[in-house]
C-alpha cells in the first residue's frame, strides 16, 4: 500500500484565465493570489504550480518540464509546457491552450519537441518547434496514447495505449447492450479506482514525421499490463541504444494469481525477430523501471526480492547485456535506490534514495560497486537528470513544492533555476521544521519533525496535531503535500508532530520491516511516544491534542481511538482500515494484506495473522470515547468507503460525537479542487470545535 503515497506523482494547481480560445473554453493558468497575514489558505495552496515531466535537451544546453494548474471555478486541471536554458535564463512559456500538453520530450536533437495533447478529444501524439511553433497532430489513434517513447534514431515510436481485457456482458448477451451488470469469475476485478476492463500494453510503429504506419501490439494476444498499473508509465518501457531491443516491465499474471503476487519481470523484445526474452526469470519481487546505459552494455533497473512484498528492499541491479550477468550495486547500501539515470560515459548511475527522512541525489560507480552521497540538506530531491557537468533536478520540502535545481556533482551545492512559485512563496509566512530524535519504549531513536506555527510565542500555549502516516512504508520524509500539507495546519495556529515510526524507510531495514505483522504493536507506541515526548514542552497545551491521518494513518486513527487513554480530544480518519477481517476480504491487491496482516483470518493456526486480527479497531469500539471525523472516497477501492462508513456508523451507535465526508467520485486521495477545498475546510472546521 506504500505505492499509493508516491510523491510523486501527483500534479495540481489552480485557476487562472489568461485568454479565450475560439471555443470559448477558459484557459486555465498561472494565478497571482493575494495572500493576507503571510497565513496559508486552501485557496493559496491550490494556486501554486505544479512542475514536473522534467526533460533536458540532448546536448544539455535546455531543460523541457511541464506547469500544472488547477482551478477551483472550472473545477478541473490544465498544464502547460516550458523551456529554459540549463542555467535558468530565457524562460518561456511554450504552450497556452484550454488543454493539457503532457509526457513532452525533445526530439531532432532539441529542435522539436514531441508531447500529448487531448486537443482533438483524447491524448494523441503532437509535435511543435522547441519554441511552440508550427504544432502538428501526428496520431488519431482510436483511445487515444497514454504515454510514448522514440528510438534513439527517431525512425520508431513506442507508445503505451489500452487494449480490451475480458468478456463484456454485451460480449456474451448482445441483445442487453445497456446492462450495467459485470459478470465475475476470478480476482482483480476491481484496481485501485476502475473496474478492470481494460489493460495497458506497449506498442511499436514506423514513425514518417507526420504519421505514424504498422504499428504492432508487443503484446498482442496476452491479457496482461505493461506499464503495470495504477501508477506505471514509459519509465516501465525502455529502448536500447541501437534501438533493436525494447525491454519492458510485465507482471504476466491474472485473477487470483496477479492479486497474490508481486513478481513482474524485464522482458526484452526483439524487433527484428519478433521474439521475447524474460531477463529477469527466477528473480522473485518487483523488477521494473529498465534502463540501458548509453554505450548499450549495461541494463539497469530497480529490484525487490521476496514475492509478495511490496515494501521490500528497493535494490539496484545491473546485468551485463552481452553475458547475461547480474550484479547487485546496492548489496552493502541499506536504503532504496530509485530513479535510476546513468551517465553520459555509462560508467556510474544517479539516483534518489531516502535516508533519515531526507530524499538526496546518491552516485553508484560500476567500476568499484561504490555508492556515494552527492547532496545534503533538509530536503527531497524528487528525479535527477545528468546534464554534462552539472545534474537538473526536482526538490522540494515541507515548506516549499516542486522547482527545477541545478547541482554541482562534485559539491552536491544546488541553485533553484524555475521560480514558479516565487510570488506566492515571498508572500507566506513559512514556520520553522524542527527535527528532533526522541527515545521509543524499546530505547531507540527516532526522528520526529516538529512543524510551528507562524508568529510562534513560546510563552503561549497551542493546539497540537498527531500525524499519523500512511504506506504503512512511507518515509515522513521532507514531503510537499496539497491536502495533507504541514504549513497549512501550522497556519492554522497548530503545532504539528510527524514521527518516523516503526515500518519506515530511510531507517534500515530492520526499523522497516518490523511494522509486518505487528499493527497495534511498536509503531503505535512510536505514535504515543512521540505525542507525549512533546507535550512535555510547556508552549503545547496538553489538553488539546488532535490525532490525524489517511490510509495506514487513518487505521491508526481509528486504533488509537480505542487505545489513546484520554490523551486526544479529536480524532480524523482518512481511507483507514476499520475492520481488518473484512478488509482482508475487500481489498484487491492481496499480496499487502498477506504480507503486512500475515495472512487470512481464519487461518487459526497463524500466529502472525491472529494477532494482527485481534488487533483490529473495530473491536475495541467500546473504548471510543472522542470525537471523530470520517472522511472517505467511494472510488478507493484499496480501502472501501464501507470500512469508513461503519467506523462513523459505530461512533454514532456509541454516542460519540461523529461527522462525515463521503467523496463519491474519488479514489483513495482526494484530486478535484473544489472537493480539495472542502476537504481542507472540513477538516479544519472540525479541529477548530474540539481544539480552540
């Protein structure tokens, strides 16, 4: 479940109309909102830029990225695509239409740029000048392209589009084309937000500058995903330098077999036999995310281990193409490895990787097997992008989102180049983030930011917050949120504490992998340790604390609820597991629940499994004694919207003040403006009556 709170991923914004096009549909774009006291608002907070698709040009002189913008009138997003020299200077703003433009990348060694566009109707292939001129629609490819890659002479193109998976009704009974009704007959019916109909796979055809010819499905024929979903993309896909070799990432499963499993492989294609090639057969976890190194040598790509475990270890592999001889880079390096991007001499890969909650640019040598640091600071660096001498790279913190940076490979100094957020930023009041190393029950450390609010007095006393963390593997890293954003609760006059408790990276393994298993167990004791270690602090007013969190953090909302002993006087439960039995049998990716639960309930003889059951909140409803607040989303299909509908049935039933916000259109985060402004309002709204 750790996979759903990847920052990345997630671009937002809002409103502004800089001009009409013929249709009349409003433009939405950058906005210049006036900010009062330096205070956050949820208006303020969805006004920022959203920056990402980070591309630098082949001879490093520009850098490609895309602009998302939301807004709250429209309630709907646009993102528009700029270029910058590599040194932040001439920036421009290359599109400006009442669409999106996405997935852009440079082509004709950087004098085009080729890009996605929903101009026609659906996602289809563009190409313009790299300054915005003469744009061209090159597809009209029924369903439209979801992302695409060329071959490195530009002669082909690999494209990403869905093909139809399974039996329809109106397949078998034609004379009912209006049923609604879906016919089930095994596993993974359901994923994450859509009832799976259809299945993504990887095309390749004949690119002839203003059309594309004989394209041909890699995967014709089979009825499985490459990009694997819900969050895979080109990255997944990956061609070799003399463009003969396509490698592709594919789980090559279904039904009951794909929800138990998480062991996807590296296929390389052959497109001049035809023929296909498992690289990775006998490695067991995730192996995804290829990548050829430019001399065509080496693959590199991401590996995990143990089948079933989606947490694990995230592994740099490397295999030697001509011998087929694997090398793991990361054997002695106890953290993830991700984002893999190799230099222009194919001798060392950059990458990300979290340590101590901070996300930071590391280098791994092929020569030595050496991984080394590159940057440090109070930070995450998202991606990374070699660019001659220096790297490009997305950063971001607690208290500011995306911007493009350059860095120095040799210091790890960095310098912001995009500025899009600038305006709003000189306008906020953006509090101090503490880091503070507190002593858990077993006599561990472990670190805990501590976020204050603006005009900070610490001869006043404040309402304080409990976040609790979701995955339940992922980092309380230096994180960028537009819903569950530190500086907007501090904002709001409260002072917020985020432990990095038991079953995070960044840590060690060890400190990871003691969360499987062991919900209700140590990392709850994290949670009180850190809440309790603060409140010794005479600025935070003990008797008003609050507890918040989704996901994992909304399980263990509703855990503490019934195990908090008078220390919260609210609680608020985003997505959380409430009743883990039935949980067990409502989500559809089985292998968490199998690995992080131990298993199914009513396996007695399990150990494991038993305890985590017996831990379930729902059964410890007779303690509920503090008002809660439920927020869910009926298309999360990860978590139901029936676990948060019975712990809000429950609070009422036991007298327990109770509110809830049902989303019936979102998924397990919350993606529309106007639904993300009510979220914000809501929650603040509740915190406010119990805590001020």
């Amino acid at each position: 479940m750790n996979n759903l709170i990847k920052t990345t991923i997630m671009s937002l914004a809002v409103l502004a109309t800089s001009c009409t096009p013929k249709d009349e549909t409003p433009i939405i774009g950058k906005q210049h909102p006036k900010i009062e006291n330096g205070r956050m608002t949820p208006e303020v907070l969805w006004s920022f830029g959203r920056i990402g698709g980070l591309q630098v040009s082949p001879d490093n002189s520009k850098i490609l990225y895309s602009v998302s913008y939301y807004s709250i009138e429209e309630n709907k997003s646009n993102s528009e695509l700029f270029v910058m020299n590599s040194d932040g200077s001439d920036k421009k703003q290359i599109t400006e239409t009442a669409t999106k433009e996405v997935a852009a990348k440079w082509m004709n060694d950087g004098k085009r740029i080729a890009f996605l566009s929903s101009e026609g109707g659906s996602m289809q292939l563009w190409i313009m000048n790299s300054d915005g001129s003469d744009r061209k629609q090159i597809t009209t490819r029924e369903g439209g392209i979801t992302d695409f890659s060329f071959s490195p002479d530009e002669t082909k193109l690999l494209f990403v589009a869905d093909v139809k998976y399974g039996e329809r009704t109106v397949d078998k009974y034609p004379d009912l084309p209006k049923s609604s009704g879906i016919v089930v007959h095994d596993l993974m019916y359901k994923h994450w937000d859509e009832w799976t109909q259809t299945v993504p796979h990887p095309f390749v055809a004949d690119f002839k500058e203003t059309k594309i010819e004989n394209e041909k499905d890699i995967l014709e024929g089979e009825p499985y995903e490459s990009p694997m979903k819900p969050f895979g993309g080109i990255e997944q896909l990956a061609w070799s330098p003399v463009g003969k070799i396509i490698a592709y990432t594919c789980r090559k499963k279904t039904g009951m077999a794909y929800a138990i499993s998480t062991n996807s492989d590296i296929y390389f294609y052959n497109l001049e036999t035809g023929k296909t090639e498992n690289k990775t057969e006998g490695m067991m976890g995730y192996d995804q995310n290829p990548v050829f190194s430019p001399d065509g040598k080496w693959l590199a790509w991401e590996s995990q281990e143990r089948d079933g475990c989606e947490s694990d270890k995230i592994r740099l592999f490397i295999m030697n193409t001509e011998t087929g001889e694997k090398t793991d880079l990361s054997a002695n390096f106890d953290q993830n490895s991700e984002k893999l991007r190799w230099t222009s001499d194919s001798k060392s890969i950059y990458f990300v990787s979290c340590w101590h909650a901070m996300t930071q640019v590391y280098r791994a040598d092929i020569a030595d097997k050496l991984i080394v640091p590159v940057t440090t600071g109070v930070h995450d660096y998202e991606e990374v992008a070699p660019a001659g001498d220096k790297l490009i790279a997305l950063k971001h913190s607690m208290s500011k989102p995306n911007e493009v940076y350059s860095v120095d490979p040799k210091t790890g100094k960095d310098t912001e180049l995009s500025f899009e957020n600038k305006e709003i930023l000189d306008q906020l009041k953006m509090r101090k983030v503490e880091e503070r190393w507190i002593t858990t029950t077993d006599n561990k450390q472990m670190l805990t930011w501590v976020i204050y609010p603006p005009d900070f007095d610490s001869t006043k006393t404040y309402p304080t917050l409990l976040y609790c963390q979701g995955g339940p593997q992922s980092p309380v890293s230096q994180f960028w949120s537009y819903r569950w954003n530190f500086q907007i609760m501090a904002s709001n006059d409260y002072i917020i504490v985020a432990p990095n408790r038991r079953g995070l990276p960044g840590f060690g393994n060890e400190w990871l992998e003691q969360i499987s298993g062991d919900y209700g167990g140590q990392n709850m004791k994290d949670y009180l340790s850190a809440i309790d270690e603060v409140a010794k602090e005479p600025f935070v007013n003990k008797d008003k604390l609050g507890c918040v969190g989704a996901s994992y953090g909304g399980f263990s909302v509703y855990w503490l609820a019934g195990h908090h002993e008078k220390r919260f006087k609210a609680f608020i439960a985003h997505d959380g597991m409430f009743n883990l039995p039935q949980q067990y049998l409502e989500t559809e990716e089985m292998w968490f629940v199998n690995w992080d639960l131990g298993g199914a309930y009513w396996d007695k003889n399990n150990a494991i499994a038993q305890k985590s059951y017996a831990n379930s909140p729902h059964l410890f409803v007779d303690k509920w004694d503090t008002p809660i607040l439920v927020i869910h989303g009926e298309k999360d299909y990860r978590i139901l919207a029936s676990q948060g509908m019975a712990a809000f049935n429950a609070a009422v039933l036991r007298g327990v003040p109770a509110e809830m916000l049902i989303f019936p259109d979102e998924n397990h985060w919350v993606l529309q403006p106007q639904n993300g402004i009510l979220w914000q309002r809501t929650f603040f709204e509740w915190l406010d009556k119990w805590l001020k």
